[in-house]
C-alpha cells in the first residue's frame, strides 16, 4: 500500500496534495505523538549526526510550543568526532533538555568490554545501549535509520519490536496498515521507532535546506588530514590509526554519515554548501554506510546481525 509520503514524492496523491517533504514530516510529527500518546518512558537516541538532528528538530515541531516530552540517549564510543560531541552539548543546553550517556569507555574501564584488533568500537555500542534501556526503563527509543541506507534495515518497520534481551526478531515484525501502528509489549520488552523511515538521503538533505538546520561543519567539505585504509578516508587519532605503512595526507574532504571515528570514512569532495551537497547526493550511486562505514563490511550480514543483538 502506497504511503502518503511516497504517493507525495510520486505525484499521484492529487492537486491539493502535500510536497513530498511536506508529507515527509507530517508522517513523522505524526509518529511523535503516536508515541508520546502511547509510551511511558520514550527516548531519542542522539548523537549530534544529522539524521538525529534531523529527529530532534521534527520532534520540537511535534509538541511546539511545549517542550519535548522526550530525553536524549547517546551511545558514547570514546571515539567521537569532537565537532559532534561539541555540536550534542550545545544543542542540549539550548533546548534545556535532559542527555543520558551510555560510554562505551566505561565498560573497557570495568573489564566488561574488550578493545577489538581493529580498534573500532561501534560494534561495543551494543551491550552499554541495551543496558541503558534497561536500567532507565525505556519503552520506546527513537533512531533515526532509514530503509534507504542498507538492507537489514529496509526490512524494519516503523514500530520494531524488541524482546527482553533487547533482540530483534524479524519474523515478529507487526503489520503497519494505513500508518496504523502497534506499540503493544510484554513487560521488559520495547519497541524501537524509526521517525525517518521512508526518508532518503536526499529528502534529508532536502529538508534540513528548507529549514535551515545548523549541522556540524564535517557535513561539509573541509580540509583534514587523512589516511587511506579499505578504499576509505580515516581521520587518524588515539582509536589505533594510521598503522604503519598507512600516510597521513592533507585533503578536502566532507563526511556523508557521522560515526565511531575508526570505522567512519570521508569523501573527496568540494562541496562545501548545502546546495552543492544535495547536487552531490542526486547523483551518487552509493549509500551513505555503503560508501563510508567499515563497520557494515564485516560480513554481508553485518548490520543485521548486530541488530538481532540489540544493536539499531
């Protein structure tokens, strides 16, 4: 069944139909409040990357002029971008909201998580999140995925139930029928929701120009001292990089997504307006984490096993 966004985006939903992007972020003000109409204790997952950006803006939109009836929940590797942590903190303390942090850092600290060969900690993400949940009761976690952005999670719904142990199951996936959604669980289980669903990246970008949303200045092209490893462009820093053999040289680059800095690559790239990125983005031929995350590398299932643990 054709959703009103997409009947939107294809010209087919009448004259007096919304834009695509109108439609866009009607479908997710909408899931906001589904939410804050049917959960006890929601969350937002952000981590200062545009697409959780984009999520908190549609979120002071849902309630304005009230506050969010929403805290914040970052997953903290140890190996941010400092531009992104520097960009979370000063939007928390603009909006007055409350920030939870599950650090990564902390569990290495206990014993309870190992560093990888590899140096990337994205896939150690799992355990503090899940744990987080957990303990602050969480029944409903906002992420900012797409359907767009890698096939695992194409096959998510918009209301992704999870057990006690945080997994995902994709044969429990409920039907969503005319937008209708099913926010029903079991006591320790939660449900994850996905606002940005049927986005793309383009249509992000498309609306952030409209709204003129600030982003941190990585989006954009910059100069930065990098190394080649993968076929991708690492930022070196205290996470293991480069290793020998690996040069670091100076570049132009921009960042499509925002992640751990060890498994985060940059592109080549002049663009360094909003314009010149949404001219950049019509015409590419990869994703974004098909372009730039080593972490969905691993294995041609890597996302979606790193789902069914608990992982978004």
């Amino acid at each position: 069944m054709t959703t009103t966004a997409e009947a939107a985006r294809e010209g087919t939903a009448g004259p007096y139909a919304l834009s695509h992007l109108d439609a866009l972020e009607s479908e997710a003000v909408h899931i906001f409040r589904e939410v804050a109409g049917e959960f006890e204790r929601p969350v937002i997952l952000f981590s200062g990357g545009k697409d959780s950006i984009l999520m908190l803006h549609l979120a002071l939109k849902a309630f304005a002029p009230a506050a969010v009836p929403f805290s914040l929940l970052h997953v903290d590797t140890g190996h941010n971008f400092p531009e992104v942590l520097d960009y979370r903190d000063r939007t928390v303390e603009r909006h007055g909201l409350r920030l939870h942090v599950a650090s990564v850092q902390d569990y290495i600290d206990r014993g309870v998580l190992k560093e990888r060969p590899d140096g990337t900690r994205n896939p150690l993400q799992t355990l503090p999140l899940t744990e987080k949940i957990q303990a602050e009761k969480f029944d409903a976690v906002f992420g900012g995925g797409r359907r767009d952005e890698e096939k695992a999670r194409a096959k998510e719904r918009v209301f992704s139930l999870r057990d006690e142990f945080s997994q995902w199951d994709p044969r429990r996936q409920r039907p969503e029928l005319w937008n209708l959604y099913n926010g029903r669980h079991a006591p320790g289980e939660h449900v994850r929701v996905f606002p940005l669903s049927n986005w793309t990246e383009l249509d992000v970008w498309q609306y952030i120009a409209r709204e003129g949303i600030e982003l941190p200045q990585i989006y954009y092209a910059h100069e930065r001292e990098v190394f080649a490893r993968s076929g991708m462009w690492l930022t070196a820093g205290e996470w293991g990089g480069p290793k020998d053999g690996e040069t670091i040289e100076k570049r132009r680059v921009r960042y499509r997504t925002v992640g751990d800095m060890s498994c985060t690559g940059a592109v080549d790239s002049d663009a360094d307006s909003i314009e010149k990125v949404i001219a950049e983005i019509a015409v590419t031929r990869l994703t974004e984490r098909g372009a730039t995350r080593a972490d969905d590398k691993m294995s041609e299932a890597a996302m979606e096993d790193r789902k069914r643990e608990g992982y978004f």
